[in-house]
C-alpha cells in the first residue's frame, strides 16, 4: 500500500476508502473468438496476480439481480428463522455471523458476515450422497421464501457451466488439452458449492483484529465472485513481503471475479497463484456470492506433467481432493456442537 501502510496491511485511515491501492486484473472474454488472446491473457493473470475478471460469460444481468435479491430476502428474516437452517455436517445450510474463523492468527474474532451453503442437490438414499459435501440441500420453506430455491438451483447449473468454460482456457495456457478438467473425476462429478454472503456493515480495523473475511486463500479449482457494487475485497499478491501490500479489487457490473484455488497451484507446481484475499467492512451492508469450484472427492490432486521437470521437481505431495477440503472446512469452521444449546 506504499507509504500509507502498516505492518497489518491496514490503511491509515482504518475507517476506510479512498481506493488509491486499486488492483489493475484482466478482463476474459468468454465470447471471444480469439482463444489464443484469452489464454495469454489468463495465463499473465494467474502468474501474476491469481485474479481477474470474466466477462460477457452467458448469466444475464437480470437473473443476476433476481439471484441477489433472492439472496437478501433471506438474510432479511429473523435469526430465530435463520438459525432453524444451520448448516449441517455435510456444509448446507446457514452459517451465522463469526462462525467462520478464516485467520485466527490475525483475527480477535471470526468474520463478520453470515452465509448460507449450497451444494450439488443429491437425495438421502443416493449411494453418493453418503459423501462428504453431497447429499441434499437445506431449503427455506416454500410459503416464506416461494420461488427461492428454483433461483438458487438454477444458478448453480448456470455458474457451473461458467467455471467449465474457464477451466477450458486454464487447460490450454497450463498446455494441456482443452477439456483436461472434464473429465468424470474432475469437473465431471464436481464438489461444486454456491455460497450466499451478507456482511453487516461492521467496520473492519486489521489494527484491532477486526475483518469482514480473514484473510485466506480459497480451497480449490477456482472461484466466480460475484458482488454487489460496495467496495471491500482485497487481495495480497505476495503473502510473505514485510509489510503485506493489500489492493482492492473493484466491483465490475456484469463480471464475475475470478480466483485461483489451492488445489490449482498444487496441480501447477505453484507457476499459478492461489493468492492471499481478505474482506473489509467499511460501515456499509454488503453481499456477495462466490461459487466455489472443486473437483470430485476421489480426484487425486498431484502435480500436472507439464509443470515439472529434473530441475523444477514437484513442490507439494498428492493429495485426494476429499481430505484436503474436508481438513480445511474443519479448521476454519466453529464447531456445531456450540449452537446446541441454542437450539434447544
């Protein structure tokens, strides 16, 4: 953040915001007919930053607006309400306001935003379903929320769609065939999870410990955001400078913000980012919407033959993508034993 920063990565003005520390990402055209230039300039982004933006990806902004208003029809109910939807083992459900804990090492508390998980709808006595993160899906009912679940639904086919078409481009700028990430045991029976996210305008201070998200990096394949038009997501492209630098990401109207999961920096021997992200509040309301993107729970997640060589040996064990995910979750997530009692 230049001269206006501390150790923290905080701005001076811990209230917050004026944008002088913007991130600068590349736009990727889905509709574009020049794939060469997509992968060029995705393949510049993933080394550089682990970010960028995707545009003209096929989600009307109509349904969009629809998804969002969905969204805060939800977190508009009574927490009495909301807490009767807890999420369960398998991660569906709601999780209430300091639940997620994504960097206690910095953090006084957890984060400052409740959600709501929602994953691929398989019923109870599908074989599958015994899986970790399958199974069925925990709905609001129909006469409070009508229509909420169609919307939902239909928006996890459409973004699933979306990350399919990315994951094409990342294949061909990591030299692999283009539907590399399609086959069954990648994309083809994915862990893909829709998350709701609505943080409730509680200014953020790094100085005290204070933040809307921890700061993290996601888990996975890769990440479609997407937010409303209140500033807040910051990403540290080297997390080991001292002092971190922390940029913000602005909101684009109509573009998905892209990031990098770890699953794919193991894959790519670290060439690709998953990078550092983190959220501050600064006073106003703010939602946003990630789809989390990871393969299939026996894919086996090792590093890609053409990003290794006798020189540049394999920088991380295989890992099956299950384990990691599941061990991840654990780490970040309270314990639902502590809502019993007030379940009770």
């Amino acid at each position: 953040m230049g001269s206006n920063s501390s150790p923290s990565g905080a701005t001076t003005d811990e209230a917050f915001p004026v944008l002088s520390n913007v991130s600068v990402l590349n736009y990727i055209d889905l509709a574009s007919p020049d794939v060469q230039k997509s992968v060029s300039l995705l393949k510049q982004a993933c080394l550089d930053s682990g970010f960028f933006y995707v545009v003209n990806h096929g989600i009307s902004q109509d349904f969009m607006d629809e998804v969002f208003s969905q969204s805060k029809r939800f977190f508009d109910l009574p927490i009495d309400t909301k807490m009767k939807l807890l999420r369960n083992e398998k991660h569906r459900g709601y999780t209430p306001i300091l639940d997620e804990h994504l960097d206690p090492v910095n953090q006084v508390n957890g984060d400052y935003k409740e959600g709501y998980f929602i994953g691929i709808e398989l019923p109870e006595d599908d074989p599958e379903a015994e899986k970790p993160f399958y199974g069925p899906n925990v709905w609001p009912a129909t006469d409070f929320l009508p229509g909420w679940r169609q919307t939902m639904e239909k928006y996890h086919q459409e973004a699933l769609e979306v990350a399919k078409k990315v994951a094409r481009i990342i294949a061909l700028a990591l030299d692999l065939d283009a539907d590399f990430f399609d086959k069954p045991e990648m994309l083809g029976k994915p862990i893909a999870i829709l998350r709701l996210l609505h943080y409730e305008g509680r200014v953020s201070n790094p100085s005290e410990g204070i933040y809307g998200a921890g700061a993290h990096s996601d888990y996975g394949l890769i990440t479609l955001l997407a937010t409303d038009e209140v500033v807040g997501l910051q990403i540290c492209k080297d997390r080991y400078a001292n002092p971190q630098i922390w940029e913000y990401v602005p909101p684009q109207k109509g573009a998905f913000i892209v990031n990098l999961g770890d699953m794919l920096e193991r894959w790519s021997n670290g060439i690709f980012r998953s990078t550092l992200h983190r959220v501050l509040g600064n006073g106003q309301e703010r939602y946003s919407i990630p789809f989390f993107v990871e393969p299939s729970h026996e894919c086996l997640v090792e590093c890609l033959p053409t990003c290794k060589s006798e020189t540049n040996p394999a920088k991380f064990p295989p890992v099956k993508c299950v384990a990691y995910l599941s061990q991840r979750y654990k780490d970040t997530h309270a314990d639902l034993t502590l809502y019993q009692n007030l379940q009770d």
